[in-house]
C-alpha cells in the first residue's frame, strides 16, 4: 500500500484499520532484514522498501511514498538526508536509528533542527523499535527514554556550529548528483540512474559548482566531505553501490562492487 504523492496534501491522523508502510535506510543487508522481517510480523504494518545509501532513500521516496523511513544515523550525521526528506514529503515520518557514535548532543540538535520526528536506539530491542515506530506516527514527536538527557542538553547548549552543519546548500536534485559523482558516475551515468536527460545533469553539476565555489567535479565532492554533505559509508557493511536503472517496486536494488 502506497500514499499519494501530492505535494500539497497536509499531515494528518491515521486511519483506523489502516497499515503503516515502513521503510528503511541502513548499509547493512543482514540489519535490513531483521527490520523486514520485524515490520512484517508486525500487526498494522507492513514493509515498503529498503535503501543502502542518500541517493537510494531519495530515489525510494519518491518511487514507493512510505510513511515511514528509519534512517541509520550513521549515513545522516548532520541531519541533511532527513531534511530533503521532509522537504519532499511533509506527512512521512523520518526515525534517526541512533548508532553508539552519534549519541551526542551535537548529533540530536541537527537531528532536530533537520525536522526529524524520532529517535531510537539503533541498538535497541524489537518491542521498544515497534512502540517507537508507533508513537512516532501517532504523535509525529518520539524520543526513546535512553536520548532524553541528551535531547535536553541538545536544547539547551545548541553551538553555532551544529547550526551550519544542519544547513544544506544543494537542493534534492543536487543532491542525489552529487552523491552519484561521488560513486564515480559520469554524466551519462547520473542520467540514467536518475531518468534525466545528460543535458540536465550537466545543468545540475554546474549549479552544484557555483553553490560550493568548486573548481570541478572531483574539488566539489572533497568540499562536500569536509562540510559533511556527503559522509563516508559506515565501515559495518560491504562496499555497496546503486546499479544504473536497477531500481525495482519496494526495492532498491544494489551490487557489490
């Protein structure tokens, strides 16, 4: 079951009886699988898809319209992935799975400041994961008791520099661009991952030089890293990477390289 997707349509309540499709974004297969397998044994939901990496959880938004994504923190540090999310959908609902790592203050300011709706323990057990995920759809505000202490001293020590960390400057589009240069695609690459013409990739590469004063490609994504646009692949997963058109219904499909 999927949702429309109409930018205009406004958050609202849950209907009775209806099932909630959740999905997910974690590099590890074997972590997405005992998620699928967990939302599947569970009453009123059901699995809508799974991404590996930023471009993929894009790519599966737009194509499958969850109303639920969970997102490993570890391939969101600064809150940018939950932001466009957001962005494209105000009535889905973004979890931040929070790795060991990112339970930190820092990490649950931009969390919130991106407009994340939840956050959870990426450790946590099956039956706090599931009231976690309910409580966030019910009441599109969820913390897991473990991150409170941590959302409040978020609160109130927010530093200048969690605030430009939280800020992208590229939009959805570039976004995904930028992500897919980075894994070593060409224009002509990007196009057909994305469905676009070469003409409007490159349209899109120039833009994303301009907004991070870039001398070219290989200059923008060293920019982009050290910002913490783009974040390094968590090191708990094989080496993944999208096959160009491989998207499938529910699926984002992938191979190792």
């Amino acid at each position: 079951m999927t949702r429309s997707n109409d930018p205009t349509r406004v958050p609202q309540g849950p209907s009775a009886g209806r099932s909630v499709g959740v999905a997910a974004v974690d590099p590890v297969p074997i972590y997405r699988e005992g998620l699928s397998g967990l939302v599947q044994r569970t009453p009123g939901m059901h699995w809508a898809g799974q991404a590996i990496n930023p471009h993929g959880a894009l790519q599966l938004a737009e194509q499958i319209h969850p109303d639920v994504i969970l997102v490993d923190s570890g391939l969101d540090p600064h809150g940018h992935l939950s932001k466009l999310l957001i962005a494209g959908d105000p009535a889905l609902i973004v979890i931040a799975l929070v790795r060991e790592a990112n339970r930190t203050p820092a990490f649950l300011h931009d969390a919130i400041a991106a407009g994340v709706h939840a956050a959870i323990p990426r450790s946590a057990e099956s039956r706090r994961l599931v009231e976690g995920i309910r409580r966030a759809y019910l009441d599109r505000r969820y913390v897991d008791p473990s991150l409170a202490t941590l959302v409040s001293a978020a609160r109130q020590s927010a530093s200048a520099a969690a605030v430009r960390r939280a800020q992208m400057p590229l939009s959805r589009r570039e976004y995904q661009v930028l992500q897919l240069v980075a894994e070593g695609l060409e224009n002509a690459g990007i196009a057909k991952v994305l469905y676009l013409s070469v003409e409007t990739v490159r349209t899109h590469v120039k833009s994303i030089l301009r907004k991070l004063s870039a001398r070219d490609r290989t200059h923008a994504v060293t920019i982009a890293f050290r910002a913490g646009i783009l974040v390094a692949q968590p090191d708990d997963g094989p080496e993944q990477r999208l096959t160009p058109g491989s998207s499938a219904p529910g699926v984002v499909e992938y191979r190792s390289r």
